[in-house]
C-alpha cells in the first residue's frame, strides 16, 4: 500500500498558516480592519518572533481560534459537525479570502517569437511576475521564504507603490504569510475575505502591465473557516450531506464521479475529498471557466479584466514576428529589425537576464518606454552558478580544470553557440520535462493549507536541484570555436555554459543542451528528481525533510521483469510516488524553435502516457523518456505518433513495431550503454544500418540476417554483441528458452505477441554518442574537430 502522508507537518508551515489565518481573523470581513492595523502588526511580530504571549490582548481570541482550527479531528458524524459550529461560533460564521491565479497560454506567448533571446526574455518576465512582482504584493521581502524579493527590498517596494495606485490600501491588508504557494506561474494565497476581487484583478492587471499580451487569470471566493478543514459546508449545517449520506451513496455512478469509486476504508475516501483540497479544487474549476470566457454567476467584474489593446494602421511599420506595429529600430542589432512593443520588451528582457549589457545600446528607454524597467531578472543560468557556489563537490565535477568564465560571455547567446559544444556541432536537443501522478497524490495527501505549502516548496526545489545536478554531472564549461553565426560575431574563443534553460516551474522543466549529452542529462534529471524527494542522498538544502517517507511506496511492487526490457534482474525498484517523465528531441540548430517545441511536447506526451500505462498494469511508479533524433528539418510532415504508426509499425503476423520508445530510467541508461558499446569497439557502420534495413522484410528475416552478419564479424564485437545487445535485450519472456530473438524483443499483450527492436534507435544514436576518450577530452575543455555524418544509410 502507499505510505499516508505524514500528519506532523513542519512547524513552520503550520505556524506560518495559523499567523495567516489570525491576520485575516483580525482583519474582519470589511475593508477596514476591525482593529488598528498597528495591533495587527504587533501580533504578527510577536507570533514571527516565537512570543505568542506579547501578543497584544485585543487579538488574542483571533490567535486562538485559529489554533483551534488547527487542532479539530475529523469529525465522523452531521452530529459532530454540527457540534463544532455551536462550539466553535467564530469558526463558523467568520470568513477567510482565498485567491488563485496566474499565466495561461504561456506557450501561445514565449514561443510567438522566432528567436532564442525573445523566447528567453518572454520567460524571464513570466518567472519574474510569478516569482517576485506577486509575492511582492505580500511584502514578501520581509520573509525567508521569498529569497528572490529580498534580493530586490527597492524593486518590492515600486510594485506596491504601483499596486497602492489602482488598488488603494489592498497591500496593507496582505502579509507574507498569507501566501499559501508561488511557484510554477501559479499562486495561491489567503487574503482579508473583502479584498479577495482586488487582489484577483492586480494578479491579471500585472500581467498585462508588464507583458502586454501574456494572457493571465485569477479567481477569488470567501470560505468559512471552518471550510478550510472539513471542505465545502451548507448553510444550514444541516443540511450538508455528511460521511452518514456517504455510506448510503457511495456506489451511485454520481457520487463515484465526485468521490472516487469505492476502494478501500469508506471513511478514509470521505475525507481524501472532503477537506481543503475541495476549496482548491472549486477555485480551479473556477480559474478554467474565466479563462475560457464565461461569466461567474454572482460576480461584477467582467469577462476580461485587462485584454491588451494593440493599435494597428495599414501603413506603420510592423514586427518581425507577429506582425503587431513597430514602435523602434534597433539599428546596431544584425539586420536592424523593427520591434514592436511587446517584442521589444521581450528582447531586452531576454538580454537583460543573459548579462548581455553590451548589447542593449539599441534599447532608448526614454524615448518610447519611460514607464516600463526591465529591472530585477535573474537568468536560470545565475541560479546555476549560485547552486555551485553552495556545494563545491558539483562545482569539481562540472568544471574540473577550474576554467574562468570571463564576465558578459557566461550564457550562451544563440542556438548556434549550444550546438557548438556538441557532437557533432551543429545539433542541439530540446528536453521537456513534467511530473507525473502530481494530482492523484495531492487528492490523496494534501489535505491543509501547511500541507499545500510543504509539497509545493519541496517539489520546486527538488526539480530545480534535479536540473543543476544532471547539468553539473554531464556537461563541463565550453569554448567556442570556428563559430560563424551572425549573431554571435567575435565570440571565438569565449568560454560559456553550453545550455539554456528556458523555464524551471514547479515540476515543469524546459531545457536545451548539447545534442550528445541530452539523454544522459534527461535520465539523470528524472533520477536525482526522485533521490531528493525521499531524501535518499544528501540533501544540498533539503525542502521538506519530514515529506521524505510521505513519498515512498510500500509493498505492492511487481517484479522488474514486467517492467523492465533491459536486464530486469539488475533494475533498481521504483520507490516514490512521484517521478518525472521527459521528451527529448534532438535536432538541427537550424530547426525553428517554435516548431521543435511541439515536437518535444508531443514525446512528452507520449512519455507520460507510458507512464500511466506502466503504474495501472504493473504498479511502476517510476520515470519515463521518449526521444526522437531529427536530422533534418523536414522530417515530419505529420505528429509524432501518426509518423510512427504509419512508417515504424508493420501490421503483419506478427505484429512488428521498427522502434522501442518510449523507455524507463533503466532502460534509458541500459540503451546508452549498449550504443556506446558499439561506438567504443567501433563497431562497422555499413553494417549497423544494413541491419535496419532488412528489419522491414519480416522477423525471421531480419534474424537471418542479423546472424549472418554477426558471424562475419572478429570475435571481440561478436562478443560484445552478445554480451551488451542480445543477452541485455533480446532474451525470450519463457525462462526455460536460453537463446535470445535478436535483433528482436517480445512484448506480449492481449492481442498476441508483438515484436519491436531498439536497432533504429541504436543507430540514431550512434553519431551523438562519445567514446570515452572523446568525453575525457570534452571535459578538459578541448575541442577536438568533430565527427561527420558520413556513412548515413
């Protein structure tokens, strides 16, 4: 069975919410507080000091109710509840704001623009607003939780003077302890229950002031307190339906919708569903009907509250991307281009968060955006470096010769300059990461507000440390030679790190690395995601430690032969609930960004439907990959997965399916260890992609002759063949039978059995896979001439 989620929250978590709920309890429900706001804040200064007893005695009922609240059990019974609104009056009859909000359609925004600075600058603001200008809103600079904002006490305090303007007296009645979570372009938050539209419209408003036309949403609603508990309560009390009403319905098809179909402890179900995770829930639904246009019943704000009003004339000139008015033309950039307001704003964020100040002359402020600064973005990259700084044991591994990064050339600036550390060059990959089993465990564990905040923290930094440690562990600093892009004009020589990260948002992650590298880094990111979570390694700064056993699996683990194609005996078990799936797309620099990023989210997809597969039939809880080498830009003409169906499998008896994707964690790392087996014992490449050729004519075929060539081969690759292909791969699912199916795998199913390969695979892989000595070299800072793509079959 799973592991429950512990019930002892850490302290923190749980006083930080009993200090939000006092506030909004002190507050009252108008828009002037009910006490004098220097009352307020004493209490909070003794409550964040740990000196509950020099709160001041006007407020002191506040404090304790909610205390109270705190420690109510789950009551089993109408009665009970009934019970706790007679006892408990000011549970019931006060109320509490609670808002939810944050960016849509942000892929409609960030990859609307065709170059990397753009799509870089277009992040940069969204991760700014979520991370900094909201919790700015709350005074965040005041609270260690918020360590970007106290970087940023002089920025923090414009936002509020520009939020006291449209919003007047809305940042007083907000405190950094109300915030509930901020991360992953979402936040949630309690706020005094009068000014929960306000603060609803400041979320959407900032949005539009910053971006122009990033589309935003947020939601806001009133609860009692005693909602925050128990879930969503009736008034009369009477009149909920309760556990009792539970019992008597739980196999109508109506209330299985709602609460799951009966398994297990009834009670247990009950309660998984009715708790604060309701009122998240019904804000959600909420959120996505804004979104979509419709009009909330009982509500007076309008449809859109903030839509970006762009002027057009037939004869201005436009943008280069989306064709919107230009307003600037940046005559020392290459091709001096035209930038629209909106581009514009993107492109010096993008260059901004880089460092790249030598490059910004084009950019008048005064003349066109004397309103709008740019001013504070922190780059990914600058985190990385910030991480390294803090453990000097992934500082020696990803820069073991100690190399110097001169300042303004750390970041690489273009696609180009990533793809000249790979090998070949010339090539990047596009990894796109995403949680999986995220919401089940939440319906199931998360049940209070301090619950809701732990998890939060401890997911963003867990993936946010899973991205340093893969970058650190596979990918060194890089010097640029021989590059020739327009763009990246008298780099030769500089020293950058070879990667770019797009987004890291909750447990959402969007990179792009050198070609060669992109599997290993997506295993490891997927691993080291997992490690952290259950606290199996030492933590660097350890998020939640008390969550760690709240994560792992217990019992009903099914053998790694069910799961596992590559060597099941020696496959390490899936142990947290919680693991990443990746899609990872390795392509041509020249390729359009904005095209490979459907790609890439397409492997996604077709990664985390594995996953789901994988958890339903046998209990695997663990990561998957998917992945695609495209050499050309012209590849595809369709999706993903109708190419494959289409070209890779072969409708015949058997069934025959051309590729193996998409992967787990061990066979990932099985896969990359098989294909640089055949690098290291340079193994003949006419040879590989004969193999692949003949794997269309039929099984017995494409075993004939795999045979064949194998006995044309020197006895060293015949054994490294057998050794590192068939017995890893290719042994037969009846243990009695001791010879293997190469160049084939069976995969048994209800339909029969059908027969699929990882050659293709092996072979794509081939050019973007380093012997040892070639990785050696990569690490120690040289630049050997890189490998060509003679030879394609």
């Amino acid at each position: 069975m799973l592991d429950k989620q512990p019930t002892n929250q850490p302290k923190e978590s749980k006083q930080q919410v009993i200090i939000a709920i006092a506030w909004c309890l002190a507050w009252g429900g108008q828009r002037e507080p009910q006490y004098p706001l220097s009352i307020l804040q004493q209490m909070v200064q003794a409550l964040r000091a740990g000196e509950p007893n020099q709160v001041p005695r006007e407020v002191r009922s506040c404090l304790e109710s909610a205390r109270q609240l705190n420690q109510l059990d789950y009551p089993k019974t109408l009665t009970d509840l009934k019970a706790y609104t007679e006892t408990y009056p000011q549970l019931w009859q006060s109320q509490i704001g609670l808002v939810y909000g944050g960016a849509t359609k942000i892929k409609q925004y960030v990859f609307e623009a065709a170059k990397l600075p753009d799509i870089r600058g277009a992040s940069a603001l969204l991760d700014r607003i979520n991370l900094v200008d909201l919790p700015a809103f709350f005074q965040a600079e005041q609270s260690s939780r918020f360590q970007q904002c106290r970087n940023e006490p002089e920025y923090c305090s414009e936002v509020r003077a520009w939020l006291e303007q449209d919003f007047p007296r809305l940042s007083q009645a907000l405190i950094p302890e109300l915030i509930i979570y901020s991360t992953g372009g979402n936040i949630l938050a309690f706020c005094p229950p009068a000014y929960g539209q306000d603060l609803a419209n400041a979320i959407e408003k900032r949005y539009t002031q910053e971006t122009l036309t990033a589309n935003s949403c947020a939601v806001g609603d009133r609860f009692r307190l005693l909602e925050l508990c128990f879930g969503r309560l009736n008034d009369p009390i009477e009149q909920t339906n309760w556990y009792e009403w539970y019992q008597e319905n739980r196999d109508h098809s109506l209330v299985q919708a709602y609460y799951g179909k009966p398994d297990g402890d009834a009670f247990e179900q009950f309660q998984s569903r009715k708790n604060f995770n309701e009122l998240v829930t019904q804000l959600a639904i909420r959120f996505n009907q804004r979104r979509a246009g419709q009009d909330m019943p009982g509500e007076a704000r309008p449809t859109r509250r903030y839509p970006p009003m762009l002027e057009t004339h037939p004869y201005l000139h436009r943008d280069e991307t989306e064709r919107r008015s230009a307003v600037q033309r940046a005559n020392r950039l290459p091709g001096e281009p035209w930038f629209s307001d909106v581009l514009a704003r993107k492109r010096v964020a993008g260059q901004k968060s880089k460092r790249d100040n030598q490059n910004t002359a084009w950019f008048d402020r005064a003349n066109w955006l004397d309103d709008w600064e740019p001013e504070p973005l922190e780059s990914w990259v600058s985190r990385f470096e910030q991480f390294l700084q803090t453990h000097r044991n992934w500082v020696r591994q990803y820069n073991p010769n100690n190399q110097q990064l001169e300042e303004n050339s750390k970041e690489a600036r273009s696609l180009h300059e990533i793809g000249n550390a790979s090998t070949p060059t010339g090539f990047v990959a596009y990894i796109y990461a995403d949680g999986n089993n995220m919401g089940g465990y939440i319906q199931r564990n998360i049940k209070t507000p301090e619950a809701y905040q732990s998890f939060s923290e401890a997911v963003s930094q867990a993936t946010e440390y899973s991205v340093y440690r893969a970058l650190a562990q596979h990918l060194s600093p890089h010097q640029l030679q021989g590059i020739d892009d327009a763009e990246t004009e008298g780099r030769d020589g500089k020293w950058i790190h070879p990667f770019e990260i797009l987004t890291i948002g909750g447990d959402d992650v969007l990179l792009i690395v050198p070609a060669h590298k992109a599997l290993a880094i997506a295993q490891t990111l997927s691993e080291q995601f997992e490690q952290i979570l259950l606290g199996d390694e030492e933590p660097d700064q350890s998020p939640s430690p008390c969550l760690g056993e709240g994560f792992r699996v217990r019992d009903e683990l099914q053998p790694q032969k069910n799961i596992h194609r590559y060597r099941p005996d020696c496959a390490p078990a899936s142990s947290c609930q919680l693991s990443m799936s990746v899609g990872v797309l390795i392509t041509a620099v020249e390729t359009p960004i904005y095209y490979a990023e459907k790609l890439v989210s397409q492997l996604l997809k077709s990664a985390k439907k594995k996953a789901k597969q994988l958890k339903t039939e046998v209990k695997y809880y663990g990561g998957t990959i998917d992945f695609l080498v495209m050499k050309s830009v012209t590849m595809l003409s369709s999706s993903i997965e109708d190419f494959r169906k289409s070209g890779l499998v072969i409708e015949s008896k058997p069934k025959l399916k051309l590729y193996g994707a998409p992967y787990t964690l061990h066979e990932m790392g099985g896969l990359l260890k098989t294909a640089k087996a055949l690098k290291e014992a340079d193994f003949p490449r006419s040879q590989l992609y004969q193999i692949r050729s003949l794997l269309e004519q039929g099984k017995h075929t494409a075993i004939l002759n795999y045979r064949y060539f194998r006995t044309r081969l020197a006895e060293d690759k015949q054994s490294l063949l057998q050794n590192e292909f068939e017995n890893a791969w290719c042994k037969p699912k009846n243990p009695s039978n001791s010879g293997n199916l190469a160049p084939w795998m069976s995969l048994l199913s209800a339909g029969g059995t059908t027969y699929e390969t990882i050659w293709r695979e092996l072979v794509d892989l081939y050019l973007f896979t380093e012997t040892t000595q070639e990785e050696q070299s990569h690490r120690s800072g040289r630049v050997d001439s890189p490998a060509t793509a003679s030879g394609e079959g």
